[in-house]
C-alpha cells in the first residue's frame, strides 16, 4: 500500500477514534445535566459514565480482538462506528435512568469492535520502527474527541438541552460510515487458514500473559487509566461542587484537546529514544505517573477557581500523554497473529481500572468517606496517588523483563512497499 493512502487511512481512522472518545465522553460532559434530571446520586453518575459502558467494552474486547485477527478488520470498524453511532443518537430520547444504562451497554459493545481491530490493521500498515509514532497519532484522537465533546456537548447543552446534545454526538458517526466503507482496505497479513484453528483464544491468552514485561505493562497502564478516566469523570463535578464555576468544564475542554498533541510528542520521542535502547519506551510510563502529580495537588486544593483549571488541565496533559505509548508497546510482546487479541487484552485491563474502577470507586469516596467543600478533590486525589505509585513500579519491573519477552517482528514492511 503507497505511503501517501496509509497516512490517508491513519488519519481517517484517528477521524472514526474522535467519534468514539466524542460519544463516550458526553456523558461526563453531561452528568450534572443527567444528575438532576434523573436525580441521581454522584455513584450512580460514576456508574453509567464508567461501569455500564466499562464492563461490556471489556469483556467483549478480548473475543472481538480475536474475531479480528480471524475475519475482515474493516468491516469490523466499520459495523462497530454505525452501532455506537445509532445508539447516541436514540440516548437523547431516554426517559429513564435504566434507557441510558442500555444505550450505554451498547455503545460499549459496538466501540469493544474498534481499536483491537486497528491496533492490528496499524501494525501491518507500517514498520515497527515508526509504531510508537503510529498508534500515537491515533490515540491523539482520544483527547480530541474528549475535548470537542467539552465544548461542542457543553455548549449545546447549556444553549439547548442534553438531549439535543446527545443527538448531536451521534450524527457525525453516521456520516462517516460510507465514508469508512469507501476508503479502508485490508493490508496485508498472514492469511487466516495458516493459524485460525491452531490454538484456542485461551491458549494465545496465557501465551501472552506468561510474560512478566506484558503483566507489569498492563498493571502500570490499567493504574494510569484509572487516573486519566476519573479526573475525566469528575472534572464538571470539582468546577462546579468545588469551585462553583460551572462554566469552567468547557474550558477544561481545551486542555484535552490539547492532550492530543502530547500524545504525538511523547510517541515521537518514545520512538527516538527506543533507536538505541527499545525499553525506554516505557519511559513514557515514569512521565506519565509522576509528572502531573505536583500540578493536581495544587489545582484540586487552591481557592482560586482560574488557577484550579490552570493546574488541573496542565497535569492532564501531562498523565495522559501515555496513550498511543501504552498501546504501541504491547504490540513488541506478541507475534502477528496476536496483534488484535494482544490490543482487545489490553483495552479489557484498562477499562476494568481505568472506567470500571476508578470513577465509582471517586464517587463512593465523595458520597461516602469525604465531606465538606473539597470532599471531590480529595476523593480523585486519592485515587490519583495510589494508581501512580503502582505504576511507576510495575514500569521498573517492566523495563526489567522487556529483553526477555519482546518479540522480534521486522519482517513486515508492508507502508514501505
């Protein structure tokens, strides 16, 4: 495939990521709105933004990352766009709590199709050597989508309704669909009758997991997800129950978008630095972990509301500036044939912390252990403190192992053809 359509595809790819990450987060964007209209406590926000869609999306990751390594990856992206698409679109009709839940569920199943597929398609579309870079630029998608759902969902809402803001997340997905089917082909890859009943999805698991340097990764990124999605989560709740300033969550917007490009960055100097030594990789991990704790302490605890978003929003582009990082380096630990599997594991680890566990576990710390004005601040803190300290050893160990279990896969070439 020329290099000219590969990037073409990459960044129509990262265009379907933006949508994915719009959708699911608008319902954080959202949750004062949604709060009140359903009367809901501040676990149950926690609930329909992180475990509803958590526990489908990862427990259809891995089979939906093994039927990608087995069946068309295009039509999988494609089918798993329209569905979380539609089912945005018929949320902002819900007229009960239990309607969103099942909407929820759904646009967890339908986006569980779509990274293991690409983190796979990616992997064959370009070298090894320009795969930190690579998945970087997609993953950047993650905090445009999050931060155009602060300013777009925010503002409609504010301007019209929640509802309305629902519709309007899910009709740009469904414009995108033929655009997708026009425009993505298959690369090349082993072809599915030399592995398809070779071994069992059970059997490539342990394969996988039997190396230390994939479960120290796993832990040390499920630990950085867990802060990421609760600071995501609960972003609108310290504004608005903190600080009493609303209007600050769609400024908080920019600085997610402007996550984005510490993606990119933190990908290109990863693949610089791994020239020489490829463990540093996980370097982006140490970054991550410890660089923006310095920055929350001082936002989620000033008086100030302008220096709160200041703070706040530069410590997330610092610990989100991980993600395309996270996701690349996995890819170094499997042989091709486990490419979609190795990402449908990853994204299963990651959502069980990072919007499984983390969001309700801040929520319950607010409903139920903190009190007073800052009783937000210091439930995401917490949480923010433990998930780092985790990380940063699961990241020493890792870099430990990496020699051990990385496995060599130069052999495809397929964007240089």
């Amino acid at each position: 495939m020329k290099k000219y359509l590969a990037y073409g595809i990459l960044l129509l790819l990262m265009l379907i990521y933006i949508n994915s990450f719009f959708v699911r987060q608008i319902v954080a964007v959202l949750g004062v709105d949604i709060r009140e209209a359903f009367t809901l406590s501040n676990f149950q926000v926690g609930l329909l933004y992180g475990t509803a869609f958590s526990f489908i999306y990862a427990v259809a990751g891995i089979p939906m990352g093994r039927l990608a390594d087995l069946t068309s990856r295009k039509w999988m992206i494609i089918t798993g766009l329209a569905v979380w698409s539609f089912m945005t679109v018929i949320s902002g009709f819900a007229t009960s709590f239990i309607f969103l839940i099942v909407a929820r569920l759904f646009v967890g199943l339908s986006q569980a199709m779509l990274s293991p597929a690409v983190y796979s398609y990616l992997a064959d579309l370009f070298s090894p050597e320009k795969r930190a870079t690579v998945f970087s630029i997609y993953a950047g998608g993650i905090f445009i989508g999050v931060g155009l759902s602060f300013l777009i969902g925010g503002q409609v809402a504010q301007h019209y309704s929640w509802e309305t803001a629902m519709i309007w997340a899910g009709i740009p997905g469904l414009l995108l669909v033929p655009i997708a089917a026009w425009l993505i082909r298959e690369p090349e890859r082993i072809k599915k009758r030399d592995y398809e009943f070779e071994t069992t999805i059970i059997s490539e698991l342990r394969i996988i997991l039997r190396k230390k340097a994939v479960q120290y990764h796993l832990l040390g990124f499920a630990c950085l997800a867990c802060t990421g999605y609760t600071i995501l989560a609960f972003a609108g709740t310290i504004f608005n129950d903190v600080f009493g300033r609303a209007d600050l969550t769609s400024q908080f917007g920019w600085f997610i978008l402007g996550v984005s490009l510490t993606v990119m960055l933190m990908g290109k100097i990863s693949d610089k630095l791994a020239a020489s030594t490829p463990s540093r990789r996980f370097w982006a991990g140490y970054v991550a972990a410890l660089g923006g704790l310095p920055l929350y302490a001082f936002g989620l605890f000033t008086s100030d509301a302008q220096w709160a978003l200041l703070f706040i929003g530069t410590g997330v582009l610092i610990s989100s500036s991980y993600n395309g990082v996270a996701a690349a380096l996995i890819q170094y630990f499997v042989t091709q044939k486990q490419r979609a599997l190795a990402g449908g594991l990853y994204l299963f680890v990651i959502s069980i912390a990072g919007f499984g566990l983390g969001p309700p576990a801040a929520g319950w710390l607010m409903d139920s252990v903190f009190t007073g004005t800052y009783a937000p601040s210091l439930a995401v803190f917490m949480v923010m403190i433990v998930c780092s300290t985790v990380a940063t050893i699961s990241f020493a160990m890792a870099i430990k192992h990496y020699h051990r279990d990385s496995v060599n896969q130069y052999s495809i070439r397929v964007a240089n053809k």
